[in-house]
C-alpha cells in the first residue's frame, strides 16, 4: 500500500491511498484519521486491512503533498554507498557504512521549496532511497533486518558542497542539515507493495534532465547490513528515517561544476515508489 497527506482548501490533514499521481482520499473508503496521526505508528497489519480502491475513487494528486511521515525522531544518512559515487567524489571506498545525519527541520514534503541559502554558493542534488522503519530496533541481525522496515520513500538530500568540505574539519552536519535540505514523499510504501528493495532504479532529473541513473543493486552496504550496523550504536524507532546513499552524477561531480540554482526543478524517480519533485528558491 502507498499512502500520502496533503492540507485541503480548508486546511484539514487528508490521507489517502497514492498511485501514478492519483490520490483516493481514505475517507472515501470510510477510513477516519486525525489530522495529527502519525500513520507509521499504525504499524504494517493496518496497511493490510486497508481496502482496496474503486477507479472511480481516483482524483489527480495536489501539486504540493505533506511529507508522508510526520515526525520522524531520527533522519539518518549514509555517505558514499554507491561505489562509482565515492569514486567521483575522490574519496576512497569505504570499509563500512559513513553515517551523518539531518535535523528535523530539513524535511519537507514533495511540492515545497528547496531553500538555497544566502550563506552557500555550490548546494547540489543527491537523489535516494530512503528506508522508514516500522517497528523498535537494537542488535538486529542483517538476517531479521528487514522485519522491522515499514516501507519506503524517495528522498533528495541536498548538499551544501562548500560548508560539507569546504569548513575547517570537514563540516557534514552543517552542509546537509540546513533548513528543507531532506525534501520526502511522494509517498510511504509499506513492504508489501515494494518487496524486494535490492534493485531499484534510483533517477535525479534536473529541469527534465536525467543527471543520476543507477540502481540499489550498486549500493556497497545494502539495507540489511545498514540496519545491522546502526542497531549496534543506536536504538532505531518507528518512523525514523534512513537515506541510503546516492549514486553517480552529483553536481560537484562534473566538469564544471553544476550547483543548482533558483527556479531549478529537482525530481527523484524510484521505481515502486514514485516522483518527488521540488523547485529551488533563493533565501
């Protein structure tokens, strides 16, 4: 199942089943939720029991759609999991999984803007898979990892190249932490509507442009294994967030450089998932 939230012309918080940019709100299938429900604290059975659209329920999706989680407690991210990425990048590969995170403030839904700040000049694109999990998780073996994902998402963790690499130390919480830098949606995707995650075409395309194509298939440390390793450090909870990774063709990347700029339209692809796009504003 593939749920999204959007406000309606009069503010309320509608949920809806999400397919190919149509929406059937649940209250038409006489689902109620409060506006304020965090639907990954549902749990998968809920999903399950949600019954199945008539076509005649189906309404094109608003332009602008709420972030399909709420209130994630953590937003964790993995750097350079894509080995031809790492390359790109002139770093090495890494022996195991690079781990930063993003505050809170950086989520916003598909449709919002993407804020460049006035402080930065080379903020770039890195379009990901972004794992939500369903159910609390410590010392969770790879083998039994993927029992406590919830579904899915697409995810664009944009970058500020001068503040992640060009500050003394090397300053990747700042770079990638400023506010809407971890734009989510269209949609949550539970496990049961995208089963394997394994290989999933993952695109970034630029004002129409394809600039990012590749695979999860390519990831160095796949969800099982990044799962495994987290658990060892911290407890995971419903509703956090992992970005996996992103692949080759980052701006910083090419020859000259390609940062984005105001009016930029960014738009992540995941097969199973669907098409998260937001255009950029200057601060």
């Amino acid at each position: 199942m593939a749920i999204c939230r959007y406000k309606t012309h009069d503010g309320a918080i509608e949920h809806a089943i999400y397919k190919d940019g149509r929406v059937c709100p649940l209250r038409v299938l006489g689902v109620e939720l409060a506006d304020d429900v965090d639907i990954t604290q549902l749990g998968k059975q809920w999903f399950r029991d949600l019954p199945v659209p008539q076509d005649a329920h189906w309404v094109t999706a608003p332009d602008r759609l709420l972030p399909p989680v709420r209130n994630p407690q953590k937003v964790i991210c993995i750097g350079l999991n894509y080995r031809d990425h790492a390359i790109e990048t002139g770093s090495e590969i890494p022996t195991e999984p690079v781990v930063f995170n993003k505050f809170h403030s950086t989520i916003v839904g598909s449709g919002d803007n993407i804020v460049l700040p006035r402080v930065s000049k080379e903020v770039d694109y890195e379009a990901e898979l972004v794992v939500v999990i369903g159910k609390t998780a410590k010392h969770v073996s790879a083998t039994d990892a993927m029992d406590y994902v919830l579904g899915y998402t697409c995810g664009h963790d944009v970058s500020a190249r001068d503040w992640q690499k060009g500050r003394p130390g090397g300053q990747w919480l700042l770079g990638k932490t400023f506010d809407t830098f971890a734009p989510i949606g269209p949609c949550l995707v539970t496990t049961d509507e995208l089963t394997d995650p394994s290989d999933v075409r993952v695109q970034m395309h630029l004002n129409g442009e394809t600039v990012q194509d590749s695979t999860t298939a390519q990831l160095i440390f796949d969800i099982p294994t990044l799962i495994e390793h987290l658990t060892q450090i911290v407890t995971l909870e419903v509703g956090d967030l992992i970005f996996t990774g992103t692949p080759p063709g980052v701006g910083a990347a090419m020859n000259p450089p390609r940062f984005l700029q105001e009016g930029d339209l960014c738009t992540v692809e995941i097969a199973g998932v669907g098409r998260l796009s937001n255009r950029c504003q200057a601060e």
